[in-house]
C-alpha cells in the first residue's frame, strides 16, 4: 500500500509532510468586515495540530465584489494582512504546511454582501466585465497571492472550480465573450494562465502554487479540461493540481469521457513535477490510500475533517474508525467548529449535523 505518511516534495519550497490535505472549506467563521476570526484561527489550528500535511484556508475572495458567502475571509486588501499574517506564522509552527485558496465568487457572489456582480458575460444578474476590468482582476489574484506569501503562508491555491469567476471564463455556456477572453478554448483559459504566470512571476522561488479545477458540469466539458490540464503540465508553473471531484471514485457525466474515472482520466497524463490530488468522499484512511494506490499523489479530505479533527494523525492507526456523521452541534463544538459553521453545514450539506 502506498504511504499516505511519506513526505512530498514539491518543485516550490518545503516537501508537505504527508499525503494528507485539508481541503479548502468555506465556514462562515470570518468577522463580517473580512478580517478573521478567532473561530476561524481555532478551526484550521485544531486540523494543523491534527497532523494535516497541507492546511488550506476557505475560499477567501481577492476583490469586494467576489465575495460569494457573508463570513467569508478575505484578501482583497492590506487591511487583512495583520489577521493573515498571525494566521500563517501559528500555522508554520504546528509543522503543517499552509495555503489561501484565492477565490472570485462572479456570478455566484452573496447578493447581500456585493452590489454589482460581474461575470465573464452577462449572467443570473450579474454584467459582463470589460476587457480592462477583467485584466484588473486577473492582477488583483496575483495581488492577492502576494499579500499571502508577505502573511508567511507557504501557498497559494488558485480556486477554479465549481462555477465561480474562473470557472465561468473556462466554459463555453457561461463565456460568450468576443475579445481574446472568449471564444476558442485557449481564450476562455487566458485569465487563468496569466494569472498563474503572474503570480509565478510576482511571488518568490518558494512559493507553493496550486490550482483547483471542475472537471465536468458548470459548462464544463471533461476532455477539453483534460486538454487544459496538459497545457498546464506542459508549462510547470503548478506544485500541485486539486481536481474537485466531488467522489473519487466516480466517471464523467460526459459521455465521450467514460473511459476511465475522472481520477485514472487524469492520472494517466505525464505529469512531471506537478503534483495531482483529489478530492471528494475520502472518508477513511483506507479511501485515502486507495486514491495514491490509483494514481494521485495528495488526498483532500473535506467533511471527515470537519467530524475528525486528528484525522491526519488518528489515519496512523490503521483500526480506527472515522466518525462518519451525522452528529450533533455539541460534538462539533468539541472538534473546534463554531456555531455559524453548523448552520452553514446543516442548511448546506447534509448528513453531517443532526437536522
Ligand atoms: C462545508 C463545506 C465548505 C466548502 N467550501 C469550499 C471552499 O471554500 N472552496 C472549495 O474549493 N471547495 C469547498 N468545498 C468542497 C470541499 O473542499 C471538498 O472538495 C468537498 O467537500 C468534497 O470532499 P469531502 O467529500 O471530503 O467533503 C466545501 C465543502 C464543504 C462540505
């Protein structure tokens, strides 16, 4: 069985401890103006301490009006950087290795909070971006990448996924721009290769830089991403891919895609020294060794970290047994998850806490 405890070097930067990785959760836990909170230091200390190898923020918006979810941490300017900074440096000292998953919600963005949503084209309400302001938030991600490394995080994951901003330049249904962000599937990856190339260029030779990728749905078709996801490989500026699969062990939707998995679909490209994890109902330490024994390098674990958070030090111990869920407010406040976490999980997602 491959070891989920080896270390894991990375191109950029220090190796991540283990195989094991805090997948990105978005908690609610932030203070209303963006700066954090002390709920939110306890929760991703409590999981740091818990053994993760890799330890990554919510999803944390880079301009005001990306913010897709009240409470959401933000970086879109240096008035965080005091909150971040004390974040990233009790994390270095548990041992973990830290990353801001860098987000634009677009489209998406919480009504409540953003006034003026914006999109790659006119969408659920939201206008379409002018070429200039879409050039601004491409240097506003790099900016955002910047201000983390100056914090002291080791990374940054560029969040592309599940129908937020980047998502919808990427596909074809929510794109339907004229200038060289639409059109040709190269066109509609601009904004996300200039801003992984920016932020290659504008952050130190140690920066950790990954990238979170759909890779079917919101618009998305599974081979073209594929397509994308080899350019990517080809161009090396990546540690690390994070595919939200949703289930590790699942096949596209796309019928021209049924080949293999999602995971093995992706495995079986030449990778180099860009590093593949997954995510998505790794609920045992067993499910995270069979994602490394199918190809992948690094497992995200997501719920089961909300119920366990020793999880990366508990998976040791090949007899224990996860809490699987669903479990009440009390048992989550023991694991260090505040009350606008649980409601943001119970209305959310279910099977975690108790209706
Ligand atoms: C409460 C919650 C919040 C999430 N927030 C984010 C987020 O901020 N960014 C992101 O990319 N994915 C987010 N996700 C998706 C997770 O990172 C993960 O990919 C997904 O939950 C599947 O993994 P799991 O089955 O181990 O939970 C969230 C999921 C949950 C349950």
């Amino acid at each position: 069985m491959p070891d989920l405890f080896a270390p894991l070097p990375l191109a950029h930067g220090r190796p991540l401890p283990n195989r094991l990785a805090l997948a990105p959760l978005t908690n609610r836990q932030s203070h209303a103006d963006g700066t954090l909170s002390e709920a939110e230091r306890t929760w991703l200390l409590r999981r740091a301490r818990g053994g993760f190898g890799l330890t990554m923020t919510c999803a944390s918006h880079v301009q005001p009006n990306g913010q897709g979810f009240g409470g959401q941490l933000a970086i879109h300017s240096d008035v965080f950087l005091d909150g971040l900074t004390s974040l990233a440096t009790d994390l270095r000292e548990t041992g973990t290795r830290s990353a801001v998953q860098l987000h634009h919600a677009g489209a998406r963005a919480d009504r409540a909070e953003v006034a003026d949503p914006v999109s790659a084209s006119e969408l659920d309400g939201a206008r379409a971006l002018t070429t200039e302001e879409v050039q601004q938030l491409g240097a506003d991600f790099v900016a955002a990448a910047v201000r983390a490394e100056r914090a002291g995080f080791d990374g940054v994951e560029v969040h592309g996924a599940h129908g937020y901003v980047l998502t919808q330049f990427l596909s074809a249904e929510t794109n339907r721009r004229t200038d060289a962000y639409g059109g040709s599937p190269e066109n509609r990856a601009r904004l996300l290769l200039e801003v992984l190339a920016g932020i290659r260029a504008a952050c130190g030779p140690d920066l950790q830089l990954g990238l979170r990728l759909s890779v079917e749905r919101f618009g998305l078709r599974t081979l073209e991403v594929r397509e994308l996801v080899e350019e990517l490989y080809r161009r090396a500026e990546l540690d690390y891919l994070d595919l939200s699969l949703w289930d590790v062990t699942k096949h596209s939707v796309d019928e021209d895609a049924q080949r293999l998995p999602l995971l093995e679909l992706f495995a079986e490209l030449p990778r180099g020294d860009v590093r593949l994890g997954v995510a998505g109902k790794v609920r045992t330490p067993a499910d995270a060794a069979a994602v490394l024994e199918r190809g992948a390098d690094l497992a995200f674990v997501g719920r089961a970290a909300i119920l366990n958070a020793e999880f990366a030090d508990l998976a040791r111990d090949p007899a224990w047994e996860p809490e699987a869920g669903p479990v009440d407010a009390g048992y989550l406040a023991a694991q260090d998850v505040s009350p606008p976490f649980v409601d943001y999980l119970r209305s959310n997602f279910r099977g975690v806490v108790t209706p």
